[in-house]
C-alpha cells in the first residue's frame, strides 16, 4: 500500500494543472495511462474560451454558452467558468504557455458559436503546447509522484471496506508493465480522466478515452447525468490512412466553407449562421448530407483564404493534410462526423466535489453544468483549469484525515485469461453498434437494440472479469460497456430532441428542461 495527500487519476490539462497547485502544499500522485503526453488534452487545436477583449463580454460569453447548450446549461456554474477564464488563462501564461501574439496583443480567434473573437491559442495546436508545458514542471517536481503505464481499475470507498460512511479512500491501480495491482491510500481523489469518445467506431479522441471515471464513479455510487449529450465533431479527416485527425472548429470560424463533392455549399440551408452555427447543428447537417446522398464524406474548403494566411494559421493541419497527399491551399479537405466530447459525467458542485466525500472531478469526465446540451467550440479546457483550482482550493481547505490501512487487491481466485481474442471481439462489436444505434440521429427502437446487445455484452465481460486476472484491456472493456449503458439510459429517459440529443420519435424539445440522471442503488448498511 502506498500513501499520498491526494490521488490525481489523469494526466490531462485538469490533472497536471490540479497537480501542480497541489504540489507546494502536498505529496500528490498521478495516475496515466500511457506516457505524461497523451491525454486528450494534447490533441485539441482550436485553443481556449474566455473573455480577455475589451469589445467582448462576460455576458456576451455566457449568452453564447446558454444558447449553444440549448438552455439546459447550470446558469450559476456557467457564469463561474466564464468569470474565472481570465484569471486561469493568465495563470498560463505564468507557467510559460507561448499563446499565439499579433501585433498588439495575443490574438483571438472566432469558433462557431461564438460571437467575438474569444479563443486564445498557440497556433492551431493549443493543448499540445500547453500540455508540453505542464508537463515538464510535473516531471521536475519532487512532491509529484508521476505513476506512467498505470491505469485504475476501481475506486476504494467505504462501501467496499464494510464502513457506512460515503467515503473515497484511494483506488487499486495496475502497473501495466509489471501486472501488479497497487493499493493507493489518498484522503482526497480527484478524477480527471476525460471522456469516453472510444466507446464509438469512430472518434476524434485518443485511445485512452474509455470513460474510465465515469465509469469507476458510477460504480461506487455516484449520480452521473446527461450521458446522451454526446458531441460529433462535425470535421474529422476522412483519410483511410488518417486515424482521429481532428480538423479545428478553428478552420471554419476563419473562413472554412463546407461544400459538397462538386462544388455547392448546404449550410445556409441548414442554417441561417452557415458554417459558423453549433457543432451540433452542423454535425447533423453533415449527417443529413452524407445519408441523403449516399456520400461517404463532405468537404472543408479553406483555399480561398490564400497559401500565407493558410501555412501561418493552420501550420500542423497543413503539414498533416500534405503527408496525405492533400494540398489544402489549394484543395478542400474531406471530412466525416466523429464522437469527440462528453458534456455529461458526474455531477460535482462548483468546487468539483462529487457524492463521495473525498472524491473530486475535473475535465472532461464531470458534469458541472457548464455545457448542457451541447458543449460550445473552446469551452472544454477552460472548464478544466477553473474547476481544477476550485477543487485543490477546497482540498487545501480542509484539514486531512488520516487513511487506514486498506486492504490489498486479492487475486486468489483468479487465473490468467486463456482467450484474449474474446476482449477484442467484444470491444469490436461494442463500438459498432453504438455507432449504428446510437449516433447523430437516434430512434427509440435503435436504443432498445443497443440496450438488449449491451446486458448481454455486461454478463459476459462480468464473467470474465470475476474469473481473470485483470488487464489493460479488459479494465478499459469493462468500463466502457458501463459508459455506453449510461449513454444509452440517459438517452431513453429524454423524450424530446435537445442540442446533441436528437431522437425521430422525439423530434421537438420540451418546454421544461431537465437533466438525465442515473445512480447505481448502494446497498443499505446498519449505521
């Protein structure tokens, strides 16, 4: 067993950054998956929402939020991330973040769905610059215990421990290089795992995004909400020897217009804000296209704007594109829709805090309100790095208890797997028929499909996880059919279309919004 102040699972923009705060006043260690780099954090281009311009405003920038998340949004816990993005952004620029400058100052981009340019960004490749950057202060610091090639497979609460209280005390994590579960005692965990983008065939997300949190939260009783809310970027590259390129919002907020193959712009006829309206919106135009016409893509054009305007905004998008044989000053890109971010997870208040006590949540795997029904263009790392603080402003304000010995993953009953080939089989059809069933355009009879294949595909991932020892693998399995049958509950209890949420039965939105909760039921013990 091995102890720490607090326990960070994640290693993302909410996790280094609340690792880094945390650090002055505490030992803190930090759970990744693969290597520091590779978190989703580091994939996203556009760059970071907040209101740093003198003709912009805190209401002009809250309005745009309420309006892109269908007014399901959190008022309160909106007006919080947009008043505190100044601030955190400046904090970055602090740690040495080269934002993007023009002549007089940083410059701002425009994304969909934004009403002033408002975006801060290190050319097209933000959250690889600011996540290169945090992570060589996180490796150069000594109260920061980086644990690389590890992954939790469930969080320790009182529950497990026979106790009555609603407790996190740490979590068993595997040391994938070694197969060894560790026993971690922290009386703080803060979860900023990400989101669950591989639950589907195809995504914009790395293959870390299994929904592992989320997941583990449910698990030890947590509320999750809104887990229909699924964002389909609505430009990936459609490449076949492209995997998960992300072509940035960033790319039609400076001009890019989508057009058929021969030519025809359709957003004014889907929109009357074209190329500049929600992903949502634009995301199922795309999908109306494509399923119309029988097309197996859409084109982005940006080559009118000119090769110098190109190469100096969009330089790794450029260098991408050509590695591919695309020239895109001079040719548009083709794009396809793709699963890119999960505005629902567990629901924490506004300092991050969860129905456990001791159990914080930052990022991508929280539902704090701040997106509703569909999350606006740069908004998704502003909410980490302000909810970040929030909850390392609320560990540091209360006085540690002291963790008691905890007791160690037992393996006494298992034997390795004899077939691998049933993880990768099961993973494969998971993610294609909530492709199929659960996608842009939904059907009340698809869900119940996806419901039905999801029970059975539990029962045989629950046998094989009782009997084996535990994998890489087989964790991220499992945790991802607990994350698409969350997708799938929440999207049933919605009768309406919201946002991302649209369903052919339920073609208009309600007039009383309301969230999508789900909760495993504890069972009672004697106080």
């Amino acid at each position: 067993m091995q102890k720490f102040d607090v326990l960070i699972i994640g290693s993302g923009l909410a996790g280094q950054s609340a690792a880094l705060r945390l650090a002055p006043h505490c030992r803190v260690a930090l759970i990744s998956k693969r290597n520091l780099e590779d978190s989703a954090s580091g994939w996203a281009q556009g760059g970071i929402a907040a209101v740093l311009d003198s003709q912009d405003s805190i209401e002009a920038h809250i309005r745009d939020t309420l309006v892109a998340g269908a007014w399901l949004n959190d008022e309160e816990a909106t007006r919080f991330v947009v008043e505190n993005g100044r601030r955190v952004i400046e904090w970055l620029i602090d740690q040495g973040v080269p934002f993007t400058k023009d002549a007089a100052s940083y410059h701002l981009t425009r994304e969909g769905g934004h009403s002033a340019r408002r975006v801060i960004h290190v050319a097209d490749a933000t959250g690889l610059a600011v996540q290169e950057t945090l992570t060589q202060k996180v490796r150069n610091n000594p109260n920061i215990t980086v644990l690389e090639h590890h992954i939790a497979i469930d969080l320790i609460t009182g529950e497990k421990l026979g106790k009555a209280d609603k407790r996190c005390f740490g979590a068993y994590v595997l040391n994938n290089r070694t197969g060894e579960v560790i026993t971690i005692g922290a009386p703080n965990t803060l979860i900023a795992t990400g989101g669950a983008g591989k639950v589907y065939l195809y995504t914009t997300n790395p293959d870390t995004s299994t929904g592992d949190g989320i997941a583990m939260a449910y698990r030890a009783g947590c509320r999750v909400a809104n887990m229909e809310f699924i964002q389909f970027h609505p430009t990936c590259l459609y490449h076949p020897q492209a995997k998960s390129f992300l072509i940035s919002e960033a790319v039609r907020g400076e001009g890019g217009l989508l057009r058929l193959a021969d030519g025809t712009r359709f957003m004014p006829e889907h929109d009357e804000r074209a190329e500049l309206a929600p992903r949502d919106i634009v995301a199922r135009a795309i999908d109306f296209e494509m399923k119309k016409r029988g097309l197996d893509c859409v084109f982005l054009d940006i080559s009118h704007k000119g090769e110098e305007f190109i190469r100096s905004h969009f330089p790794n998008i450029h260098a991408r594109c050509l590695e591919l044989g695309i020239d895109i000053t001079r040719d548009p890109i083709p794009v396809v829709p793709a699963a890119h971010y999960t505005c629902g997870g567990i629901v924490s208040d506004l300092k991050g805090r969860t129905d456990l006590e001791g159990l914080y949540v930052a990022g991508e795997a929280s539902c704090t309100g701040l997106h509703g029904a569909n999350r606006l263009a740069s908004n998704s790392l502003l909410e980490c790095l302000v909810f970040a603080e929030a909850a390392v402003s609320d560990i540091l304000g209360h006085k540690a208890m002291d963790i008691p010995e905890l007791p160690l993953w037992d393996e006494s009953r298992v034997t390795d797997a004899d077939e691998e080939v049933v993880i990768s089989h099961n993973w494969d059809e998971l993610r294609r028929f909530m492709w199929d069933y659960v996608g842009i355009v939904r059907t009340t009879k698809r869900l119940k499909r996806a419901k039905h294949r999801i029970r059975l595909l539990m029962r045989e991932i629950d046998e094989f996880y009782a009997n084996f020892r535990v994998s890489h693998d087989l964790i991220e399995l499992r945790n991802l059919v607990f994350t698409a049958d969350l997708i799938v509950r929440c999207a049933m209890q919605r009768k309406e279309s919201r946002g991302l949420h649209f369903s052919r039965d339920y073609p208009e939105m309600s007039s009383k919004a309301k969230n999508t909760v789900v909760r495993r039921r504890l069972p009672v013990r004697p106080a």
